[in-house]
C-alpha cells in the first residue's frame, strides 16, 4: 500500500519536524523540555534531508505536451 506523507498540503519543514520530535521522545536520557528542545534541534538537519528526499520521491516528474500550431 502506497502511503504519502506529503499529502494534505503538508510542507517539507513540519514533516521533517514530526520526525526529529518523534526521535527525541523515544530517547530515555531526556528529562526536561530544554532536553528535548536540544536534541530536536540536534536531529533536525537530517531529518530535514530525509524529508526532501521523501518530498522528491512522491512529486511527479514534470512532462511536456506537443502543441502543433
């Protein structure tokens, strides 16, 4: 089954964002928000790579129409 994680006009930056909080919550070591705010911020950058590669996996490749005029 095919599942898009960029549909219902999601951006690149709050799917990317989802996924670093998703990460750092699992981590047992955190016990504060100013943890949890630092380690977001540590997981971020590739967070963000993956999701541009996520982004660019499901957008459709543009395609060209002849036109005789």
């Amino acid at each position: 089954m095919s599942f898009n994680v960029f549909q219902d006009k999601r951006d690149q930056e709050s799917v990317a964002y989802d996924l670093a909080l998703a990460l750092a919550a699992k981590d047992p070591a955190i016990t504060s928000p100013e943890a949890l705010i630092k380690r977001v911020s540590e997981l971020l950058p590739e967070c963000r790579n993956a999701a541009e590669e996520q982004y660019n996996s499901e957008r459709p490749e543009p395609f060209d129409i002849p036109i005789k005029w």
